[in-house]
C-alpha cells in the first residue's frame, strides 16, 4: 500500500517509535476496551487506527492527513 504524501525516504527515528512489545502491550490494553466501559464501535475503531498506523508505519502528521483517496491498491490487488 502506498499512502501519498508519505515520505518513504525519510530518514527513520528509531528512539521516537514503539519496540515490539511496547506494541504489544498497547493491543492488549486495546483489546480490553469493551470491559473498561467503552461501547463497541468505539473500541472497534480505536483497534482499527491502531493496527492501521502500525501496518503502514506513518508518521502522524501523515496519518492524521491522509484521506480514502490517497490509499492506492496495487496493481497484484493488495493493499
């Protein structure tokens, strides 16, 4: 998938990113959501952003900017 306006070039900061099982830990508290009081598709969506945001590895400025049009599919139909 690429995501327009994502700069892929960009020389990547390590320290300001999250280790494995940091991610790990940050799912786990998402998945417990529903059970600390939020609704459904609240937590459903928070889920989404965040697995969304790991898969691409977008900065946040990219990610709060991107748009539906500027996810392009592959030409082998993936994302």
């Amino acid at each position: 998938m690429t995501v327009r306006g994502a700069h892929p070039r960009t020389p990547f900061a390590a320290a300001r990113a999250l280790e494995g099982r940091e991610w790990k830990t940050v799912r786990a508290f998402a998945d417990r959501l529903e059970r600390a009081g939020w609704k459904p598709p609240a937590a459903h969506r928070l889920r989404f952003v965040l697995d969304f945001g790991y898969a691409t590895g977008l900065r946040a400025r990219e990610f709060v900017a991107a748009t539906l049009g500027d996810i392009e599919v592959e030409t082998r139909g993936t994302w």
